[in-house]
C-alpha cells in the first residue's frame, strides 16, 4: 500500500511539473494568433517563424553565439582551476574552489548589477563579447564542478607512474589526464552552454539594448502583445536542453555528474 501511494505522488508531482509545459506546447502549435489552450486547430507556422523571421532568426543566433562562446570560456577558466585544486592537495586552495563558486551561489540580480557596473566603468557596456564573460564567469561553477569530480575519480597511481616513466608534467596531462577527463569536459561545457543559452538578466544588464538574444526578444516582444511563436521558442529550448541531457545521460554518467556517488565511493 506504501509503494502504491508512493507512486501515485510521485505520479502527481510529476503531472503539476508537466502542465505548464503541455499548455505552452499547446499555445505553440496554436493555429490562431492567441493565447487559448486548448489549441483552435493545428499548425507548425509559430515555428517556422523562428527561422523564416529576420528578428527571431538574428535573435537565435545571437544567442547560439554566445552561449558557444561562453561556455567554452567558461571551461577555459574552470580547467586549470580544477587541475591546480588537485594536484596541489593544500587547506588554502580551497580558496580558489570558493571563489568559483561564488558566481553561481549570489542572487543573478547581484551578479548582473555588478557586471553592468564593471563593464560601464571600463566603458565597454554594450559590446557582446563583455556578455560572453559575464556568462562564464556567471556559470563557470558548472564545469568546476563536473571538472573537479572528473580529477577526482582519476587514480592517482597512473599519474605517478606516468611521472617515474620520465613524463613531464605537460605530458601527463596530455596523455593520461585529458582522456581520462574529456566526457566531464563535454559535460560541463553542455551545462554551461544550455543554461547560457535560456538565461536572460545577465546577458540584459550588459548587452540588452545592443543585442537581442531569444530570451531578450521574448520580453521585448511582450511589449507589442502575445503571439504563439514566444511559446514555440520555449519548447524549442526545451527541446535542445532535453537533446543535450539526453546525450550526456547516454553516453556518460549522469548521475555522477550530477554529484551523485556510485559503489566505489562509498
């Protein structure tokens, strides 16, 4: 009886989570220009849209740019942090761990106020490439996290043998760490690029009145009315997040990226 109603919440909770997006797919394959749910009649035109429309296309791309970009920074700066954090084992590097963390825990509010400040008192408030940063810095907690459980499920004796055999430093990380880690590599570099991907106040505080990313021409658009294509692009986006979970979850471990530990932890 226990696991019966176990599964009947579970049931539940799963159904409120998935309401608001079956009513937003619902609006997105809407025929009329309006918000009804039930759809009047079906169509795929709000999608088409999104790439036949010169805003929304320019808005996609921007915002594939920058989430490509940033992510990829992002794991620049997270790789020799989460490198140096385990092979200089010392109580004062947690430091380091710290402060790449603190991006992601402050509120995005205070992270995105600080951004606009910095980027207006350097006098590069507008430019796209200061909303790449931000981002990095914003969500370079995501790859330091998948990086750092990548480094520690490594088994320090093939580094030490790598080291008596005559390799360099450089060499060690080339040959037998970079193998080892490159599915925590994709991983964090996915991470950070999906949610760069969705994110919207950060990327408004530094570049919202020069460039339009999808989220940014979402909450213009609102200005002007309602129409089905901002809900095509919800589902477009959770689309995309879905594929690239999904190829994580396929071909690595999810749940150990996830934090989660597995027998040989315990």
């Amino acid at each position: 009886m226990k696991r019966i109603l176990s599964r009947l919440y579970l049931a539940l909770v799963g159904l409120l989570l998935a309401l608001p997006l079956v009513v937003v797919a619902g609006v997105s394959v809407n025929e009329k220009q309006s918000l009804t749910f039930p759809p009047e009649g079906f169509s795929l035109a709000w999608y088409t849209q999104i790439f036949a429309d010169s805003g929304w296309r320019s808005a996609l791309v921007n915002s594939v740019v920058l989430a490509a970009s940033a992510a990829a920074l992002a794991v620049a700066i997270a790789f020799p942090l989460a490198w140096f954090l385990w092979r200089r084992i010392a109580p004062w590097a947690n430091i380091f761990q710290v402060l790449g963390l603190a991006p992601f825990i402050l509120p995005p509010v205070i992270t995105a106020l600080g951004m606009l400040t910095f980027w207006a008192t350097l006098g590069f408030y507008g430019q796209p490439w200061t909303a790449a940063i931000s981002h990095a810095i914003f969500f370079v907690t995501l790859p330091l996290v998948t990086l750092s459980l990548g480094f520690s499920s490594i088994d320090r004796p093939l580094v030490e043998a790598a080291s008596t055999m005559g390799a360099d430093e450089r060499t060690v990380l080339r040959t037998v760490v970079l193998p080892l880690i490159l599915p925590y590599v994709i991983s964090g570099y996915a991470f950070a690029f999906v949610l760069s991907l969705n994110e919207y106040i950060v990327a408004y505080m530094t570049v919202g009145f020069t460039m339009e990313t999808l989220p940014i021409k979402i909450f213009n658009a609102l200005r002007y009315g309602y129409t089905p294509t901002m809900a095509s692009v919800s589902i477009f986006f959770v689309a995309i997040a879905a594929i690239v979970f999904g190829l994580i979850a396929h071909f690595g471990d999810l749940p150990r990226l996830l934090g989660a530990m597995d027998s040989t932890d315990k």
